[in-house]
C-alpha cells in the first residue's frame, strides 16, 4: 500500500535562522517543507509548485506579512498560520482578521507548532463522505451521546462536557484497550488549540477526571475510565476479557 505523502509546509521568513531552524524541526516530524525570503520568492514557489500551508512572518521588509495574508486569502490560497516576534492581542487579531488559521508567537515551541499544523489541515481538508456512524457509544458501563456530546454514567448520572473533553475522550474510546502517548492525543483530538501541550493535556485530563468522579461517587480504583500509564501516557480502562 503506498503510504500517503509527506504535508508540504513552505516557510516565509526574511530571517535565514528562522527558515533554517524551521526547515529543520519540521522536516524531523513528518513535513516536506519549502522556504522563501519574502513575498516574491514566495510567489515564484507557489507558481511553480503544490503547498499544503504556508507558515508566513507578519514583520518583513518590503511586502509584509499581513499584506501577504491577504491577498492569498482572498485568491483562495493555501491555508496560513502567522509567524511573529509580536505576542500582543491585537497582532494576533490583526493576522486572523485578514484570513489567517492560526497564529504562533515567537520563540515557539516546535511540537505545538506541528500540532498546530496538522490541526490546520485537518480543517483544511475537504470532508470526507460521511460514514454510517452510531449515535452513541457505550463502554465500561457509560455511555456518550456524539450529537449532544453528554455523557451518561454507569449510576445513571448525566454530564455535560467540553468540546476539549468530548473530542480527549473520543480519542481514547476510538484507540480501546491500549495505552496511548500524549504526543497522539493531541495530534488527534479534534479541537486542540487550548491545549496544545503535555502539560496542557495533563491539566484537561484532571478536569475531565474530575467531573467522572462526580458523575459515578464510590468506583474503585480499578473503575477509574481514565488511567495513567507511567513513561507512556494514558489509557481508556481496559475491558474484561
């Protein structure tokens, strides 16, 4: 079976450091990644060859990276996520307003920005055709509604939970029975933009824990839904065999 191919990133820095330790992290975690200077070399790129997104620096000489955004925005263009020095609130709405996915501060931090990419193509990506799918699912005694995202407890209490923690927990009940690493967790949930760390991560799972002790008082240990798996990360309990 031929393995799809690698997401084509093309980088637009005026900085050679910033391009070069780009092309470096991202090719390490699975990307094809391309480079320019500015915004004609970049052009020159984009007429000559296939871009999955576009990784642009708001602060350049000559055409900046707001003006870039914009109008490959407006011609239907690649998706882009903003690059910048600039942490404030009103840069990052600045980029956003003018068509940006996302926005990363420099410095950054090299695995949430993979994350953040994949999560920009998974949105990016034309819809697949929708599946027969079940309204619900039930395991270790609950049961989550897709539709309302409420979950049902073994007592029969009802929680209401998150788009983060619905989406944390469709990871787990979509990978049953094995342990998963944190690094796969996020890269599949489908809403990870508030939670694009471990540590992130770590913070949602306590959240969610705490509300399943809420919602089934007095389980043992061994009842616990989610359970931690040391030097790995974490596991939807396992089922009787």
């Amino acid at each position: 079976m031929t393995e799809p191919p690698l997401p084509r990133v093309l980088v637009v820095d005026d900085t050679a450091d910033i391009r070069d330790l780009l092309l470096e992290v991202l090719s390490r975690r699975g990307f094809t990644v391309l480079a320019a200077d500015g915004g004609v070399e970049m052009d020159r790129i984009l007429a000559a060859e296939s871009v999955d997104i576009i990784i642009l620096d708001s602060m350049m000489p000559g055409e900046d990276g707001l003006s870039i955004c914009r109008r490959i925005s407006e011609a239907g263009g690649p998706p882009i996520i903003m690059l910048s020095a600039k942490g404030d609130r009103l840069d990052r709405i600045g980029g956003l307003e003018l068509g940006a996915q996302d926005y990363v501060a420099k410095p950054f931090d090299a695995d949430e920005l993979s994350l953040r990419i994949r999560a920009v193509l998974r949105r990016a990506a034309p819809p697949p055709a929708p599946p027969a799918v079940q309204a619900a699912w039930s395991f270790c005694g609950w049961t989550l509604d897709r539709d309302t995202r409420k979950l049902t407890s073994p007592v029969g209490k009802i929680l209401a939970l998150s788009p983060a923690e619905f989406a944390l927990l469709r990871v787990f009940i979509e990978g049953p029975d094995k342990p998963l690493r944190r690094d796969y967790i996020l890269e599949n949930m489908e809403e990870v933009h508030d939670f694009t760390t471990p540590r992130g991560l770590d913070t949602l799972v306590s959240r969610l824990r705490r509300k399943l002790q809420y919602a089934h008082p007095g389980a043992s240990a061994e009842e616990e839904l989610i359970q931690t798996v040391y030097g790995v990360g974490y596991v939807l309990r396992p089922r009787p065999a």
